[in-house]
C-alpha cells in the first residue's frame, strides 16, 4: 500500500489516502494539484510536513518510474537507444544486459523502429512512448505517469493500457483527463483545489460526479 | 473564402520512422476535424497549412483569406510574456476579463511557465480565441484541459460562424460540433466529407461513435449533446 498521512506541500492538503497494488487514476480540474501528488509520490517534492510511504520506504529509496506530463522535459540524450538505455547505465548494469533488457522494452511498447532516431524529431505521441519505455526499463514497482495519454491517439492509449498490464508494475498511479481511460481503472482519486474529495473504486467515485462533464460520456450514453 | 491545398506533400526523413503525407483538397468556411494517429504528421501538415513550413512539394493557396491563426500542440512554445498579465497584453486583450472568464483571477504577476500545463492551455486559448481569424489552426487544442474546459473551448469553437477553422486532434470523447470530417490514413490526407455522412466512413471514429453507428443510432453531429441524444433515441 501507498500511504499518504497529513500530507502539506504547497496547496495540497491530504490528511489520509491509501493507494492500494494496482492502476489509480488520479483526476480533477487543471490546477486541482494532480501533478503535484503525483511528483510528491515519486520523491521529486519533499512535503512540507507529513509523509509518503511505498510500504515502508520512503519515494527516494523506491524503484519508481516517472513520465513528465511534458514530453520534452523527459529527455537527457539525442537517441532513443540511449534515452532508454540510461536508466540501467546509470545503475552500471552489464552493457549486454542493458542491450537486451533496452530491446524487449523497445518492442514491448512498439518503438523498435525508432530506436536509432534522435527525439529531437520525434512526433510529441512518439516523444511519450519513449519516455515510457524509459521509465520501465528498470522494472520499478511504481510507475507514475502525468497526464501523457493527453499525447496518444486512441490506439496508442490503449496499447500503452495493455503494455502497462503486461509490465506486471505493482501500482501504477497516473492523472488523466479521459474519463474513459479513468473508468478502466482500478482506483480513481478525485482531487480539488488542492484536497482528495473522492476515492474508491471508479463506480463508487463517478456515481458522485454524475452531471458533471467528469462523468464519463459513454456512461452518460447508456444511463 | 478557401484554403486550398495542390499535391501538397509534407515529409521527415526517410528512414525507419520516417513518414511521408500527402494532401489534396479544399478547406472551406466550416469546422473541420483531421484526425490521425500518433506521428502521421498532424503536427507538421498543421504548420504547412499555416504556412510556417514550406511542403517538399506542391502548393497551399489562400484564396480571400487575410488573417492567419496557429495554436500549437505546446503553448509554451507560444509564451512571450514574462507574467500572465504580459501574457494577456501580448495578445491585446485585458487581462482581468480573461482572467475571471478561465478562473484565473488574482494570478496576474505569476510566470506563465509556473501555471499548471492545463492552466497554461486555457490562458493560451482564451487569449487567442478573443480574436477573429480568416483561417484558426488549433494543433490539439483539449489536450491538458480538464473535461469543464474541454466542453467550454467547444462550446466555444461551436459558435464560431465565419472563417475556416481546421483542428488538428486525436481527441475522442469531448469535440465541437463540426462540419468536415478529414483523417490521415496511410500518409495520404483524405475528406470524409459533412457530418454526419462522413461519420459512417470515419475509420478514426472514437468507439463511442462507431457503437452507436452499429446500433443504428447515427448521430447528427459529434458534440457531447448529439452523442448522448443518439444514444437516447429509441
């Protein structure tokens, strides 16, 4: 379980939430704090006071994952090869290891192709698939993603869903602003301004938001 | 008033990766949506259209139109005030109406670049949108806004009655109501045609619509309200 307690940092004030193994969805107005919980959760932001536990470690001694809402700001190198190749050298994993662990991540999320481009040029959907893969090959227990579906088309949404499934990730925490793609979760999280107003499952918390434009349309479609 | 486009081929690179689109047609007065998957070359095609690139081959004529509008996939990339006040009076428009209009108020002295990447994409589009255009070119415009925005901004777009403007998304579940339907399918841009004929042919059509279509409940147009009233008809 991740458990978040008496969390302060900035505008967002959670006094308890329990992430449990699985895929949250974590969604709410722009500026409702999304992007804040979730760098809190990944050690980026320290809280002012509080704490978050991944069991019982802290986010900086976890295996952690994390997609950066801005597709740019994920990239340290000119290729896609090193781009995903770096999180295990910097961890000096064996260069064979590292090539054939950079190859399956490669073909597990359909970017083989682009491996020897710079991403530089890349298209910004591209962009994320990248840092996807570079933020999985590591194999981390949590995998954080920042609202990147907003850069995927259909296809793509749901080949990164299923390639998420198949990572076998213990808790995936990610912000959305598909409903759709939230309803498919296991979790949803309702933040605004700044505090958890909703949490459970996506039935229990979509009941609540019902006539608001968060519900999702294709629930709206069959009521 | 058109934008007419002549053998127009918008290309990068050639190797793996790479891709290539070709582009006939005219764009008239309307709402048009280009759909297409990730790396076809929306983005590129976008800045064509709008003139900011040069096509590899081929010609994009204006005919009647004077003005000239691109929205970026990033609005960063678009940021020349140091505040969001300067932001606002960058674009000639007053600040404090825009800023109450996208519940922005009281963050005037704030950096743009510190606004949240959704804040930063409504301020960007009520700044441009407060203006008229000939031709408005929107690359993604919904991408990072929440569902209220989303449904605002089409609303918005909706009500636009003149010039042509032509949006450039892979969106599939919040969209104004438009009048053509385009899509790239293998590196060729190809018209669908009016909604809502072009909807049966629409082979990116969201699985909403493409549901309703198989049970026999065809649309009139694509907005939340056309969706839900289809799926109400008995």
């Amino acid at each position: 379980m991740i458990a978040l307690r008496s969390l302060r940092y900035r505008h967002l004030a959670i006094d308890a939430l329990d992430i449990p193994p699985g895929l949250t969805s974590v969604i709410g107005p722009n500026g409702s704090g999304k992007t804040t919980l979730l760098r809190l959760c990944t050690g980026i932001d320290l809280p002012e006071s509080g704490s978050v536990l991944i069991g019982d470690r802290s986010p900086r001694d976890a295996e952690i994952g994390w997609v950066n809402e801005f597709p740019d700001r994920n990239i340290l190198f000119e290729t896609v090869m090193d781009e995903v190749a770096s999180p295990l050298r910097f961890r000096s994993v064996s260069c064979t290891e590292t090539g054939d662990r950079v190859e399956r991540c490669l073909e597990l999320c359909g970017i083989r192709h682009l491996q020897d481009r710079s991403i530089r040029e890349l298209s910004g959907g591209e962009k994320i698939l990248v840092a996807v893969a570079a933020a999985l090959v590591h194999t981390p227990s949590v995998l954080i993603l920042d609202e990147c579906d907003s850069h995927l088309d259909a296809a793509r949404t749901a080949a990164l869903g299923q390639l998420i499934k198949r990572s076998g990730t213990e808790y995936v925490i990610q912000c959305t602003q598909q409903m759709e793609v939230a309803a498919q979760s296991d979790q949803v999280v309702y933040l605004d301004e700044g505090t958890v107003r909703l949490s459970g499952s996506p039935r229990e918390v979509f009941s609540r938001l019902s006539g608001t434009p968060f519900y999702p349309l294709s629930w709206r479609c069959r009521a | 008033m058109n934008l007419i486009l002549n053998g127009v081929v918008a290309n990068r690179g050639e190797g793996p990766g790479d891709w290539s689109v070709l582009a006939d047609g005219i764009f008239s007065e309307g709402i048009h949506l280009v759909s297409g998957d990730v790396g076809s070359g929306k983005t590129t095609l976008a800045q064509v259209l709008a003139g900011l690139l040069v096509p590899a081959s081929g010609t994009v004529a204006r005919d009647g139109i004077m003005s000239v509008m691109l929205s970026f996939q990033f609005p960063e990339y678009q940021v020349t005030g140091l505040t969001v006040r300067e932001e606002c009076e960058s674009w000639g428009v007053d600040p404090g109406d825009v800023l109450a209009a996208i519940r922005l108020s009281g963050r005037d002295a704030h950096s743009p670049l510190k606004l949240s990447r959704g804040e930063l994409k409504r301020l960007h589009l009520a700044c441009l949108l407060s203006h008229t255009y000939d031709l408005l070119i929107l690359d993604e415009p919904f991408s990072s806004l929440d569902c209220s925005e989303k449904e605002r901004v089409c609303q918005q777009l909706s009500e636009r009655t003149t010039g042509i403007t032509i949006l450039f998304t892979h969106e599939q579940q919040t969209f104004p109501r438009v009048d053509y339907i385009w899509e790239i399918v293998n590196g060729q841009l190809v018209c669908r045609g009016r909604v809502p004929d072009a909807l049966l042919s629409w082979q990116h059509a969201p699985e909403l619509v493409r549901n309703l279509l198989a049970a026999g409940k065809c649309p009139e147009n694509i907005a939340p309200g056309d969706l839900v009233g289809a799926a109400c008809r008995t």
